[in-house]
C-alpha cells in the first residue's frame, strides 16, 4: 500500500507547538528513510527533517532546534514535533517515504496570531 495518513496541523499561535502524525500501513516501516516536506503556495516543496532507519536525523536550518522528528516502528508512525512555531512555518506539510512514491495527503499548519 502507498498511502500514508497523516493527522495533527492547525491552527496555533507563534510560539505554541504542534505535533503532526504519518502513518504507514504495510510491511518493512523500520527499513526506511522516512522524511518530512512541507509547501507553500508559489514555492518548491522543502524537505525540512529526516529520520534513517536507525535513528540518525537532519533538519533544514530553518527548522533546527525547534523541530523534531521521531519514529515510533511498532506504530508505523513518524512524527514531527514543532516547537516555538512562527508564521514563516505556515505551510501544509506532507509525509513521505524516502525513496518511494509513498506520499501522505497533506495537513495545514497555521501560525497565527
């Protein structure tokens, strides 16, 4: 299966926080890259976090020491806690597989006060 589904996003205040979810139904989840994007409208879509299959992460500056992504294999599921949020990270932000053509379906985050 290539879905991905994401939940989480909306609406916060600069400075709140927020955490969004991507689940992957199917088999071998631990053996991959999986890796956050996000897009604005007029812009190329930006990786901003990676997570390896053993841990190892890498964050756009942008996003680095506010950002974390963290994987949880027995959920399928990779996260992205976003700290200290500010209007600049206003963006729908989408989950993918690394390598793949596995996308998730996009969740709006919002900053604003």
């Amino acid at each position: 299966q290539k879905q991905l589904v994401q939940s989480g996003g909306g609406l916060v205040q600069p400075g709140g926080s927020l955490r969004v979810s991507c689940a992957a139904p199917g088999t071998s989840f631990s053996l991959y890259v999986m890796e956050w994007y996000r897009q604005t409208p007029g812009k190329q879509r930006e990786l901003v976090a990676v997570i390896t299959s053993g841990g190892t992460t890498n964050y756009a500056d942008s996003v680095k020491g506010r950002f974390t992504i963290s994987r949880d294999n027995a959920k399928n599921t990779v996260y992205l806690q976003m700290n200290d949020l500010k209007s600049e990270d206003t963006a729908v932000y989408y989950c993918h597989r690394g390598g793949t053509l596995y996308w998730g379906q996009g969740t709006q985050v919002t900053v604003s006060s």
